[in-house]
C-alpha cells in the first residue's frame, strides 16, 4: 500500500503595490546646472529615471546636468519584489 502525503499550494500574498514619489533640489536654476533627484518611493526594490534631456539613470537618488534653458518633463519608475510598477511625472523648470 503507498501512501501519498497531499500538501496544497500556499501561494504568497503579494507584496505592498509600490508607490513611485521624488521631490527636486536646485529647480528653477540658471543653465548650466545640476539637479538634485531625491527618491521618496515607497515598497520599491528598484528605480528608473528619465531625466527628460535623453538622458536616464538606475540609481536609487541621483543628479543630472541640463544644459539649456527650458521645462522638462521628469519620470520615476518604481518596481516592488513582484515586479509591479508605478510611475510619477514632475516638471522641472531651468532658466
């Protein structure tokens, strides 16, 4: 006689829903200037950022040089351990 031990799947709760956030240092500057990205997500793992000038960054808070004058258009991407993204758009201003 065999005797098979029948064990149900427990799957996981999904993680908490990221929550894509950042304020900006040093908007409203002169060109040529340095912005300072300061990450403010919440249950994220990971960041994406689009800068808006072509050009983007990986890390968690970062800078980025704008060479002209103008208003530019900021994304974060947040991910969670789940892989599920949220996203945020801030203009920033350079005179």
């Amino acid at each position: 006689m065999l005797l098979f031990a029948a064990q149900s799947c427990k799957k996981e709760d999904p993680a908490p829903l990221p929550l894509a956030n950042f304020y900006v240092e040093g908007n409203g500057s002169i060109s040529p200037c340095y912005l300072y990205f300061h990450n403010q997500s919440q249950n994220s793992i990971s960041w994406e950022w689009d800068f808006g000038n072509g050009k983007s960054s990986v890390l968690e808070n970062d800078s980025c040089l704008f060479d002209a004058a103008g208003t530019y258009e900021v994304w974060l991407f947040a991910t969670n351990v789940d892989m599920v993204k949220d996203s945020v758009r801030k203009n920033v201003n350079i005179n």
